[in-house]
C-alpha cells in the first residue's frame, strides 16, 4: 500500500534572486569597465615612464590632449575669433570711453576714405 503525504512548504526566493542580481550586475559592470578601459587606452598614445630596463609604456595624456585641442583649434579659430569680436563689442559698447574710441576709429576710417 502506498500512501502520498503532502506537507505544504512556502519557500520565498526573492532574496535569493535580489542577491543574485545584485552581483551579477556588479560583475557586468567590473568587465566591462576593464573593457573600456583597455580599449581607450591602447588607442592612447604612449610614452615611456623611466629609463632602462624599469622602463614601462604609460599613455601620454599630455600628448594626446594637446593634439585633440590644436586640431580643435585649427578647426574652430574663426569661430573663436567672432565670438571674441562680440564679446568685445557688447562689453565695449556699454562704456563711454569705448564708444569714444570707435567714434575716432570710425572717423579716422571716413577721412582716409576721402
């Protein structure tokens, strides 16, 4: 004869699973940022940090920002040099003796043009 006992058992899984999340997103984000990491730095330039034979490549964040920001310049100077000019003349043209001094220019400018 057989006889079947059942015995209701509630067994809560969420911390289990809370828990589990919880690291598996901090191990996502462990590799991946290692990965980051790496690629952006051996995109880097590198220089050497020491002589001889303790010598070991470490990017070169001077080079690599002095060359990003001469390229921008280089490609930006007109802008820059507009934007200044009006600056310059919004500031200059709430002074007195600012606008004096154009006034000569702009005189100074109509009798060469005479």
């Amino acid at each position: 004869m057989r006889t079947e006992i059942v015995i209701p058992f509630a067994f809560d899984t969420a911390p289990i699973e809370k828990l589990l999340e919880e690291q598996g997103e901090a191990e996502v984000m462990r590799i991946l940022s290692e990965k980051v990491d790496s690629a952006v730095i051996a995109n880097l330039p590198m220089k050497n940090d020491g002589y001889g034979y303790n010598a070991k490549k470490v990017p070169d964040w001077r080079g690599f920002l002095e060359n990003r920001f001469s390229r921008w310049l280089d490609e930006h100077t007109q802008e820059i040099i507009d934007e200044a000019a009006l600056l310059m003349a919004a500031k200059g043209s709430r002074k007195k003796a600012w606008r004096e001094v154009l006034a000569e220019v702009k005189a100074d400018e109509g009798k060469q043009q005479e």
